[in-house]
C-alpha cells in the first residue's frame, strides 16, 4: 500500500538521539514505517542496535532501515562523529530529531551540583547545537530539512521537581526559534515539541492516577496521559511534507494541560 504522500518519508535519512527506548525508540520505529533510513543513537550501543534491529524485524517498517549507533550527546566530537557516520552510510541527512536529554532526576534548580548543571546543559542544549552546526549546512546544499527538537511541558511552566530540567527545556523553545530564522532561507524548519506526561516503564496511559496520586482528569481535560505513539506521530508530519511550511513553533502535546486544568478541584 502506498504512503499517503504528506507522510511519505521514502528516500529521506534521519538521526534521531535518545533512541534507545520510549519516545526515542517509537520515533525511529515510525519514521522507519514512513520510509526513511534512520540512524538510531543512544548512549548505549547495545541499546541503539537493539532500536535499529527492532525496525528491521518489522514488517511495517520494509520501506525503511535503521542502524544503530553510540553517541555521548555532552560530547562534541562524538556529536560530530555521529553525522558524519550518517553521511559516511547514506550521503545525506534530511531530518534531525533530538530527543536526548538529561536532568530530569535532578529536582529543584537550588539542589542542582555543578556536576547535574553540565550534564544537564550539555545534553540538552550545547548537545542539539553541536548537531544542528554539523547537520544543517548538508541540508542547506538541498535545501531542505527538518529539525525537531523534543522539549518537555516542564519548559512552559515553573515546576519544583524538573527546575534544572526545565530551564533547559524552555531554552529549547528558544533554540528551535533561532534555527528557524537563521536557516529557513535555506528551506530548512526547525520546531520544538513540548510533551507532558507519556506512559511508560509498564504505565497505562489510561491509569486514572498520576504517580503521585492525583487523579488525571484533574490535570489532563482529555482525561489520559500521553503514548510515545501521541509523540511520534507529531515527528512524522513535522519531518515531511505535511510539515513543509511550520517552523519556529513550540507545540504541545498534552491533552489539554496548558489549556487549563481537567474537571473542578482539579
């Protein structure tokens, strides 16, 4: 069965960070199943091979592949090394998702060490910089691409458990802002997704309790938590052509949370 053509991603080459499990991994898995060849990169390499080897028995995913490949995304030799291995395999890059991140056990920003602050910028910023320096200027020479940064919910709103975290998130924003002015000339978009809570670690995104005991629905107007899937369907139409004229934004995916709260007392 054909693609529809505003998803058909045949024939595109994507790197998608943090692929390893969750988002990440639903990512590479669904943009495999739109056609394109995925360059799957975790911290782990045991865990990166594991997501390209998932795509490959897939029979959903026959129109792409995927490989897998270790990155330390604080290192900027080793964020290098990682584009230039897409380029070395496929001799392009077209879609750049950086789901990567780091600091979301860290707390409040006022218990934060020196150590939590550069792993947390590193990873989560100066790591989706370096990325973007190598990657973009191959877009440019076609002059097309797609970056898509996965932020957090957590950079929209003050929160005392993700301080840290957070920041970074809301520099995220602003980061994919800044990618859309200086490189959509060269026909390059670049946006930000901004998730709330996704299932996972054997969670029911129709639990009717967040973990702390609070009823979803007081949060959550639609009254569920978020999938990986809710996450990765977003990616597949920001990558494409369904996609082609949205840049600089920050898109929630949150059921309603920013909207307001769910049913009263919530």
């Amino acid at each position: 069965m054909p693609l529809p053509p505003l998803f058909d991603l045949t024939g595109k080459v994507a790197i998608v960070t943090g692929a390893a499990s969750g988002v990440g991994r639903s990512i590479v898995q669904q943009l495999a199943r739109h056609g394109a060849k995925v360059v799957a990169a975790a911290h782990d390499a045991d865990a990166a091979a594991a997501a390209a080897a998932a795509v490959k028995a897939d029979p959903a995913a026959a129109a792409g592949d995927a490989i897998g490949a270790a990155c330390d995304f604080a290192d900027r030799d080793q964020c290098n090394a990682l584009v230039d291995q897409a380029l070395s395999v496929w001799g392009r890059v077209d879609i750049l998702v950086c789901n990567a991140d780091a600091g979301g056990d860290v707390g409040p920003v006022a218990g934060a060490s020196e150590a939590d602050v550069a792993r947390t910028f590193d990873t989560n910023i100066r790591g989706v910089l370096w990325l973007t320096a190598r990657a973009c200027p191959d877009m440019a020479s076609r002059r097309d691409g797609a970056v898509i940064v996965i932020g957090s919910a957590d950079g929209l709103r003050g929160t005392p458990e993700t301080g840290l975290y957070g920041i970074t998130k809301a520099a995220s924003v602003q980061l994919a802002r800044n990618l859309a002015v200086e490189w959509g000339p060269m026909n390059i978009r670049a946006n930000c997704i901004a998730p709330a809570a996704i299932a996972k670690d054997g969670q029911s995104a129709d639990d009717d309790k967040l973990s702390d005991g609070t009823p979803v629905d007081w949060v959550y107007p639609m009254g569920r938590i978020g999938t990986v899937e809710d996450v990765s369907g977003v990616v597949v139409a920001l990558a494409g052509p369904a996609g082609a004229w949205m840049s600089g934004q920050a898109i929630t995916i949150d059921g309603g949370m920013m909207a307001g709260s769910g049913r009263e007392g919530g």
